[in-house]
C-alpha cells in the first residue's frame, strides 16, 4: 500500500470525503478496495452474462496482497460456505469468516508452501487475485521496480495452482515492463483485459489485468 506521510493534509483530507470509503463504512468492508473487485465482477457480467461472474459459489479462491481484506470478504461473500479463500499479506489480517489467513511475505519459498498448504488436498484455485503492492519509496523507477516483481511473483503462482480455464485478477503499475506483463499474460489466458475501476485513484499508476481461460 502506498506510504504516507503522517502530515499528508491532502491524504487525509480525501481520505475523510471518499465516497468509497464512507460506503466501505457503511457496509462493513475493511477497505475502499473492495469496490475495485466488485466493479470489475460487475461489469464482466453486464458484458458477458452472469455466467461470466469472476466469483461463483463453491470456488476456492487465493488472494495476494489482501490485508486489510476487503477483496477476500468480497470473495467470501460470493463464493459462499462451498467455497474457499487463502489470503495472504505481510499484514496480519482480522479473522473473516470463510478465510484462511497465511501471513507473511510470498516473495519468500517458505510462504508459498504454507499458501500451496492451505489448498490441499487439490492444491489448486479456480481464481487468483493479486492486489499486491509495495511501499512507495516516491523513487518512481524503483518503485516500479517492485511492483513489477510482485506482479511478477504471481504470474508464476498461476502456472503453478491455477486451474485449467481459471481466471486471475492481477495489480500491474504502468511501468517499462506493464506492456510486456500484457502481452505475455496473452500467452496464458485465452482472453485478457485491462482496466482501471472507478475506485481506483485517478493519480495511481494501477491497472488492473483480467486474465481469463487459463491455458495451462
Ligand atoms: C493495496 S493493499 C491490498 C488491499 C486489499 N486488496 C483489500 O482489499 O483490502 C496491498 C497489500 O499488498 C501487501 N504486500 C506487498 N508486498 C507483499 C509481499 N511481498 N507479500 C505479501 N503481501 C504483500 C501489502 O502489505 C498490502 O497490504
């Protein structure tokens, strides 16, 4: 998540007037993000149908980057008791019904055995989301840097859990490598979009990529 300055007047003044974080309040969800993955939930289904839905119940899906958890309750919601949810953060993250949690940092070996753990016994996920992002250092450049290997880092998740036909939702920064990440998450998914929700700030460099019928 983006570092800020404790005296950012600008942060906390917007922060205070945010409609996505008075109705993140209202409606119980722990962060203003939960609305990037309910829009793009959303409009996949205006477009496609409701069988196009990314969160159907019974899935078992893995959420990278998920503290304080409003994706994975977003996802808890919607893939009901059936289904499953591994979040993982290096913030501890409150206890959400229909989760297990894995904290710790997954760029290490040692983190994704306990998060391939916590899929047993199939040791695969019908979708893997990834809103991972790291502390902004305000050096752009390695910044960038950053993100691109933690996006990086979930790619290779997918090749190694993700179901054939499987959907994945992955943060990518438009840094020298974002078209790259597109084209080559081309070669994995028989469909792939990139969008930026509504809820997410205008000024960050988030994108987010929907990747769709995992080839394997
Ligand atoms: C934008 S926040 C996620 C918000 C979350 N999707 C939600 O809905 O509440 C990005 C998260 O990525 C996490 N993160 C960054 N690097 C990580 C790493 N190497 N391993 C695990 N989590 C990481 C941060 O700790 C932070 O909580």
């Amino acid at each position: 998540m983006a570092k800020r300055r404790p005296s950012s007047g600008r942060w906390l003044q917007e922060h205070h007037d945010d409609p996505y974080v008075l109705q993140a309040r209202k409606e119980g969800y722990r962060s203003r993000a939960a609305y990037k993955l309910l829009e793009i939930d959303k409009e996949l289904q205006t477009k496609h149908g409701k069988k196009a839905a990314l969160l159907r119940p019974g899935m078992t899906v893995v959420d990278l980057g998920a503290a304080p958890g409003g994706w994975s309750q977003v996802a808890a919601k919607l893939i009901g008791k059936t289904g499953r949810v591994v979040a993982v953060d290096l913030l501890p993250i409150e206890p959400i019904v229909g989760a297990v949690v894995v904290q710790g940092d997954f760029l290490e070996e040692a983190v994704l055995k306990e998060v391939t753990k916590a899929l047993e016994p199939q040791s695969m996920a019908d979708l893997v989301l990834s809103d991972m992002a790291p502390n902004m250092s305000g050096f752009k450049s390695a910044d960038m840097a950053r993100g691109e290997l933690l996006a990086e880092a979930a790619y290779a998740f997918i090749a190694q859990v993700l179901e054939p036909g499987g959907a994945a939702v992955i943060k990518l920064f438009q840094g020298s490598e974002f078209h790259e990440m597109v084209k080559h998450a081309r070669t994995m998914f028989a469909k792939v979009k990139v969008v930026k929700p509504k809820a997410s700030r205008a000024r960050s460099a988030e994108h987010y990529l929907i990747g769709l019928g995992y080839k394997n």
